[in-house]
C-alpha cells in the first residue's frame, strides 16, 4: 500500500511540475551565459535609457493581431512580431498592416514546430521560407529570429546566422505567460512590477482567445507610458540603445 501510494505522489508530482519556461538545451551543455557574452543570442539589453521592447509571438492572427495595433498605436509604440511563416501566407494583409505601421515583422519558423524533435536541416527550411514569405508580403527582410518554446542550442544560432538573422529569447522576468490565460490582472501585473529599462516583453497575438492580452495591454501602455517609458522595436533598442548592432557580427 505504501508503495502504490508513493508511485501515485511521484506521478502527481511529474505532471503537476511546470514546463521548463527559460530552457537550455543540455546536448552542447553551453547555457545563457556562454551565448550571451558571445552576443550569438540577446535576451534584454541593459541601458539607462527608458524605453522597452514588447514582442508578440505566434501571428498574425486577423482578430487579435489588429486590435493590438490598434492599441499600439494610441500610444505611439511600435513593436516586435515574430510571425510564424505559414500564418503570414494565410494572412497577408495583417502582415502587411504591422508592416505598415512600423511594427517589426521576425522570423518564428514556418509552422512553429517543436525545437526538440525537428532536424536541422528541417529548421533551416522553415527558417528560410519564412524569410522569403515576409519579404514577398512585406518588401522587409527579417533580421531577427526566436526558436519556438524558447529552445536554444549552437545549431539553432548557427542556422539564424545563415539566414541573416540573430536569435532573440525575451527578458526571464518578462514571460507575460498569456498564453495560459492566467487572468488579466496576472498579465498586467508581471509587466509593471518587473519592468526594467531594456526589457524584451513576451506576449502572444495567437494560440487560442487573445482577449486577455488585449485587455492586459489597455492597462499595461498607458502606466508604462506615465512612466516614462518609450515603446520600441527589438532592433531599436539595439541600435539605438545598445551595443551590439542588428546585422553585426551575425
């Protein structure tokens, strides 16, 4: 009795522990520090400048993704969509919306597969039709990419280099999580307690009813903005307020 008991607390135990949220692929056993330092992968850039980089993962989508833009826009922010390639074909004219509005279209692969079963030579196919489909909807080649789940390993950086694009994670303390749908209070709440000057914001613009996002943001845009805060694109904050330059060294 005792054992069986035991073997039901173990199974509990494994599937009531969260997934991983800020992953290191073990095989090549190198972690955040050794790619960061190298500059192969950013996940915030540090600066005494106020301004942030909110980032959407997962679009277009042609409900969501324009209700966000719009509300981008009542607050003059632009930012960063990693668009999933397959979704950009589907959805053009959304792509071509962001485009147009100064937003920054990214690379997330072509049919967001999953990092830890897909081959190499797979992923360089997805991250290279996905290049090609941005440009041809939008006339701007993408400069940024970030793997699906947040997976990263030499072979995924050297695969975005080949493709002209430097992998980019998100701030560990800015995983908005929204894709869960914790509650808007939640959402809202680990963005404004955490944020930091040269924060990358993780939310997502599709997966399932965005309307959480949504609402998170009307109250997100303006406090941040009464901060002082000024809301940029990933390759801004880069060039303008880091060290590193999108483009170089990639």
């Amino acid at each position: 009795m005792k054992k069986r008991v035991g073997l039901i607390l173990l199974l509990f135990s494994v599937f009531l522990v969260p997934a991983n949220p800020n992953p290191v692929v073990a095989q090549d056993g190198k972690d955040r520090e050794y790619y960061e330092t190298r500059g192969d992968i950013v996940w915030e850039v540090p600066t005494d400048k106020k301004v942030i980089a909110l980032t959407f993962d997962d679009g277009p989508d042609p409900t969501y993704t324009p209700q966000i833009a719009e509300l981008l826009k009542q607050y003059h922010a632009r930012a960063t969509f990693f668009v999933v390639g397959s979704r950009v074909n589907s959805f053009p004219e959304v792509a071509r919306l962001l485009a147009n509005e100064q937003h920054e279209l990214a690379n997330h692969t072509y049919t967001h597969p999953d990092m830890r079963r897909i081959s190499p030579g797979k992923l360089a196919q997805e991250v290279a039709k996905t290049q090609e489909t941005i440009y041809e909807v939008t006339g701007a080649k993408p400069q940024l990419f970030r793997p699906p789940g947040g997976y990263y390993s030499e072979s995924i950086v050297n695969i975005a280099k080949r493709a002209g694009a430097l992998v980019i994670m998100w701030s560990w303390h800015q995983d908005t999580r929204d894709w869960s749908d914790p509650g808007v209070k939640k959402i809202v709440n680990k963005v404004l307690k955490n944020a930091r000057n040269g924060d990358i914001v993780l939310f997502h613009d599709y997966g399932g009813n965005r309307k959480q996002t949504v609402q998170a943001l009307k109250e997100i845009l303006p406090e941040l903005q009464s901060r002082g805060y000024q809301f940029v694109t990933v390759s801004e904050l880069m060039n303008h307020y880091g060290t590193k330059k999108v483009g170089q060294g990639n």
